[in-house]
C-alpha cells in the first residue's frame, strides 16, 4: 500500500469500519453550528446511525446511509415531507436539522471511505421501540398515526423536486427482476415455477386494479420497529422509503411484518385493533392485502437472488408452499 493510501473500505472487518465511519461522522458535524459534546454510535446495519449530545443537553440523530441504498432525492423526500409534517400536523415524527448551508441532505464524500454517504441529521426521539409493546391498545394507536399521515399524504402539495418515484408493483425502485429470469427460474421444480408464476400474476392484478386516486405520499416502512412509544404518544421514524404509493401497500407492509413478529396466534385480535384505531379518521381501503403482501415475499425471493443465492432454494420452496396455501385457502399462513 503506498504512502497515504487506504485499504479498500468494503474490505475491512465491522470494527474498521467503524473507525473509518466515525470519522465521516466527525466530518459531517462540521457542517452544523453545533457545539456537540457527546458523538456515540447508536446502530450499524445498513446505515450507521449516531447519537449527538451537545452542552446544553440537545440530543440529535445522525445518519449516514449507506452508498447506493437510497438515492439523494429519495432522502430529500424524506426530509421535505418531514418539513411539512412538522409545520402543518402534530405527528410527533423527527424533525430535519439544515446544515449551515440550508441543506437538509449532505453529500458526504471521503478517500477512507467508498462511495457517497448522504447525511442527515435530526432531533432525537423519546421512548422505547413499539416492538416491545404489542398490545391491542398500542395497535389501534398505529392503525390512528397509519391514517393521519395517509390523509396528510393525500391532502399536501408537495414542492417541485419532489420524488416521482411510485410503489405500484413487486419491484418498484429500479431494482432488476431476477427472480422471474429463465436463468432462475430453470431451478425451480415444475410445482415451484407454477406457485410463483401464479403469485406473480395475482399481485400483477392486485396492484393494477387499485384505485389511482389513491396514490399519495406514504411512508412505506412504518412497522412496529420503526415507530417508538413515550408516555402512551407514537413517534414514527426512518422516512427514508417516503415515496407515493397506495393505503393499502402501506398497511399491508406493515401487517405482514406484525403477522411475521407475532404469529398467527395473536395476529387476528392486533390487527382488528389496527383496524379499529385507523377507521376512526379513514375507511379501510378496499383490495386484498393478503395478495400485496404476497409481493412482499416475491420482493424478498428476489432479493436473495440477487444477493444471497445460497438461502434461495430454501426461500423457494418455503414461499412455494405459502403461496399454493393462499390458492386453496384464500389466507396467508406464514
């Protein structure tokens, strides 16, 4: 390695990557006229997210997301959306901090590390994750929070810029189709091909039949982890997925991964008291959930094909079997 160079950033072990990443951090406050005292890593997945303290007890968070995960408009829409959530609703979501510039979005780059980190930086929430508490009361306030930012979604103008991007099929961010690619699908067995071929077609229709004027700005990833709960109020967070699609994908999401927590147990009496808080302020929409979220699986078999092929032909057969399930009871059993 010659003098001034750095080892490749994708290469190093998580705690070199942390090195390297805090320091991206550092470089990113200075961007802000914030005296911070305290810059302590909060989580590492996909993203790296910071916990800023300053000396006068201001607690902030700071995330760098990881290159290529979501594009600069995509985040932009996150923080013009929360700009207007702030101002016209009292939705207790994160607000975005401006750097000194006026950004809301900062385009980070560095030669210790690879590609482009955008950073954002915004107030702290309070509370713990709703994750720890599934209750039927607890429920019914996400299915209230879902509907107030559906109809805020729906009534607000957003500005020129503002992302066109739109969650209308399995795959809607430009992410390519492998799953359905011959190369893939010459894997599967006969009995495999036809599940997932027919599944395939069933949230083809679903997604076309949707009423259009349902479209509005949604969150996209509102589920019980990324929603905390402080003296019975919810705060949703991680905005980073805002895109505009439909009420009905958005809770669909966000049930199924309740259903995947939970088990089908407890599922059926939680997801009437989603229903119930969510129908005080909207009527449910009309389509078939069960089918979307289907999508969701389709979405996930694909991902592994791109990415993890190893874990595919397990994933295969385990969705194959839900899948064919679906066709013969008309009920997603996981």
């Amino acid at each position: 390695m010659t003098a001034g160079a750095f080892q490749d950033f994708v290469t190093l072990t998580h705690r070199g990557k942390l090195r390297r990443l805090y320091r991206l951090a550092e470089v990113a406050l200075s961007h802000y006229d914030l005296p911070a005292t305290e810059v302590r890593l909060h989580t590492f997945a996909t993203n790296a997210i910071y916990r800023v303290r300053t000396a006068a007890g201001a607690v902030y968070a700071l995330r760098l997301a990881y290159p290529g995960w979501r594009t600069l408009s995509d985040l932009r829409a996150e923080a013009t959306w929360l700009e207007a959530l702030a101002r016209e609703t009292n939705i207790l979501a994160p607000r975005v901090v401006p750097a000194r510039d006026g950004s809301a979005v900062l385009s980070l780059q560095a030669p210790w590390v690879s590609g482009q980190w955008p950073g954002t930086l915004m107030t702290w929430l309070p509370g713990r994750l709703l994750a720890h508490y599934l209750t039927p009361d607890n429920l019914a306030r996400l299915g209230a929070l879902f509907a107030r930012l559906h109809q805020h979604g729906k009534d607000w103008q957003p500005p020129p810029g503002f992302t066109t991007r739109r969650f209308e099929a399995f795959l809607s961010r430009d992410e390519p189709d492998v799953l359905f690619s011959e190369a893939v699908l010459d894997t599967f067995t006969v009995e495999e091909r036809r599940a997932f071929l027919q599944a395939r077609s069933w949230v083809d229709q679903e997604y076309a039949a949707l009423d259009r004027r349902d479209l509005r700005v949604i969150h996209c990833d509102l589920w019980h982890e990324n929603v905390k709960i402080y003296h019975s109020e919810l705060y949703p967070f991680d905005f980073e997925d805002t895109i505009w699609g439909f009420r009905l994908h958005d809770i669909a999401m966000s049930l199924l991964d309740l259903l995947e927590t939970v088990g089908p147990v407890r599922y059926p009496e939680l997801q009437v008291a989603f229903r119930s808080g969510y129908e005080r302020y909207l009527h449910w929409p009309d389509g078939r959930l069960a089918v979307l979220q289907i999508g969701r699986l389709l979405w996930q078999a694909n991902h592994a094909a791109r990415f993890e092929p190893a874990s595919l032909d397990t994933l295969v057969a385990n969705h194959s079997r839900i899948f064919r399930e679906y066709a013969h009871r008309g009920e997603l059993i996981l």
